[in-house]
C-alpha cells in the first residue's frame, strides 16, 4: 500500500481482489477503485463486504481494460498465474501512459522447505517425481525481463523473506497445505494422505516451528514499473 500511494482523484485497478479486504484500504485515499478476480464466489463476498466499491470478476491473463488507470495493484496473487506475460500485457494496456504497476508475490524461493518436503515425502512413498508445483515464483532477472519487454520499466524491486506465522496453532501447516498445495496430493489416495502429511509436518517442524505457532517461509517480490 506504501508503495502505491494512492492519490485522490487517482483511478486504481486490485488484481486479484479476492474479499475486498485492501481494494477498501485503497478507497480511503479518496482514489477511486476497481476490485477484479477470477473468483464469483470472491466477487460476491467483496461486494457484500463493501457494497459501495465497484467489484467485477475477470481473468488477470485476459484483461479487458484500455488505458484507464492510473495504478494497478496487486497483493499475494501474482503466483497463481502461471501465464506472467499475458498479465503483464493486459496490465500494460489498462495502464494510462505514465501509470504505474505495484505489486507483490512470491518470487524465487518461496516456500522453498514446504515445497522441499512435500516432494520428498511424494518421492519417498514411491510416486513419481512430476513437477506437481502450481506456483510461479520468478526472480527479479526474471520478472524485470518480462516488465521491460512489454514496455513497463522497472524502477523498484526487492526480493526479500517474509517468514508468516500461520493461524490453527498446531494445525497451521496442515491447514496450508490442505487449502494451498492440494496439487501435491492429486495422485495420492486419500488414505495415504494423512500419514504423509504427519511426515512432512515432523520434517517441518525444526524449521518452521516456533513459540506454538507454524511459519511459513514466504520469500516475496516486490515491484514498481512504469508504462512507458
Ligand atoms: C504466498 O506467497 O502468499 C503464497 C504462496 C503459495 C501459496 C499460498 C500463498
């Protein structure tokens, strides 16, 4: 939000607004707000939270919008699309000349022991070793090529850990992997699953582990780039 400074009178695009939580954080700049995900059942929910901002669902691969804001904005999705240069182009052209996109998202080791884990303990129970991940978790290099080839100039990026701590207490890891990394899992008959998933928590736990609370090992990008 920092990073975004949102201004009054300013026309700001949320990609990938899930609740609403931050396109209402946004609003109270006084700045006028468009909330978009690919999710109905997040739009429903956005625009019951804050029935007076505008809410639509849209596909961040296939934007529609030309030239129409002043900053797209987007928070903890961006590794979900493993399209980037179709985002990175709708992004573009919704953008007015000089417009600015800010956004934050996994980057390059992400997750890094959870992933490490999972696919070991997958391994060790004797599937395949498929790439079964469904994030996209790019470099700065990486990122900053895409940006700039599509004519966005990178002028800020910072790659950096940001362990979280997780909610459910002793739960917390389970949880995530269950409503995140439920790929893992695709191959695996659920009787096989639980005894796993006690696997990878004990291989976890010296790391992630602390003060009765599970943290996962979230390494996040951070970017500025400006339409040309
Ligand atoms: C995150 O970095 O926010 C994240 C990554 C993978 C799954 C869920 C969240």
């Amino acid at each position: 939000m920092e990073l975004l400074a949102p201004q009054g009178g300013e026309c700001i695009l949320d990609l990938g607004c899930g609740t609403g939580y931050l396109t209402d954080k946004i609003s109270t700049s006084e700045a006028e707000v468009v909330g978009i995900d690919s999710a109905p059942t997040m739009i429903e929910q956005a625009r019951a939270n804050y029935p007076n901002l505008k809410f639509e669902v849209a596909d961040g691969r296939n934007l529609q919008f030309k030239e129409q804001f002043d900053g797209v904005f987007s928070n903890a999705v961006l590794h979900w699309i493993t399209e980037p240069e179709k985002v990175v182009a709708g992004v573009w052209q919704a953008l007015k000349p000089g417009g600015r996109f800010v956004a934050e998202f996994g980057g390059k080791g992400n997750v890094k022991s959870i992933v490490s884990a999972l696919n070991n303990a997958i391994q060790a129970a004797g599937y395949p070793a498929i790439n079964l991940n469904p994030w996209y978790f790019p470099t700065i290099g990486e990122y900053g090529t895409l940006l700039e080839k599509q004519g966005l100039q990178l002028i800020y990026a910072i790659l950096f850990d940001r362990p979280t701590p997780l909610e459910d207490g002793e739960e917390g890891i389970r949880n995530w992997i269950k409503m995140f990394a439920n790929s893992f899992f695709k191959d695996i008959p659920v009787d096989k699953q639980a005894s796993m998933l006690a696997n990878i928590e004990n291989k976890l736990r010296p790391n992630l582990y602390r003060n009765s609370t599970w943290h996962a090992d979230y390494r996040r990008i951070r970017i500025i780039a400006i339409k040309e």
